[in-house]
C-alpha cells in the first residue's frame, strides 16, 4: 500500500508541476486541445492542487499538501491579480481567504 501510495504521489505532483509549466501543452497531450486564455491560469490552479495532493500523500504529515495549497493558489491568485490584470469580484476575497489558512496551518503543530 506504502508503494501504491507513494507512486501516486509523484505521478500526481508531476503532473501539476507540468501543468504549471507547460499548461498549453498538458492540455494537448491530454485533452487534444491547447489550452488557451482564461483556461490557463485555472490549469496552474488545478497544478498547484495536484502538487499539494502529492505532497499531501507523500508518507509524511498531510498538513504539509493543505498549507502547500493554501499558500502557493493565494500567492498565484494575489499574482494574476496584480499582474496578470484578473479583476474577478471574488479575486480578493480568495487571495485573502487562502493567505489566512496557510497562515492558520502553518500555526499547527502535531
């Protein structure tokens, strides 16, 4: 189970690091479709949870894959916010929301 589980893990947080990467070509490989605008960053969003997801079932604490998430998405989204020109309403709000969980799990210990 320990093997499965580990075999797991670095198959998903692969393919979230290649999703962060190279997102346009994921979709290609996977879907046929080049990924184009709006569906890119939500792809290095759904990367970022895999890589968590990986970390998250790698034989260690599953703190680590929550306050991974929590922290990497609120600093990406607080990115395409400022950069990236994204002015959804809820933009804030989550980029708040995330950035206080992670400080939250990062104050937890075992």
């Amino acid at each position: 189970m320990k093997k499965a589980l580990t075999f797991a893990a670095v198959a998903e947080a692969s393919t979230g690091l290649a999703l962060l990467i190279a997102p346009a070509l994921v979709g290609q490989l996977l879907l046929g479709e080049r990924l184009t605008g709006l569906a890119v960053p939500v792809a290095r969003v759904a990367g970022i949870a895999l890589v968590a997801l990986g970390i998250a079932c790698w034989p260690g604490p599953p703190l680590a894959g929550m306050l991974s998430y929590s922290l990497l998405v609120g600093l990406y989204l607080g990115y395409l916010g400022l950069v990236g020109g994204a002015t959804g309403l809820l933009l804030w709000p989550a980029v708040a929301l995330h950035l206080l969980l992670a400080a939250l799990l990062s104050r937890v210990t075992k």
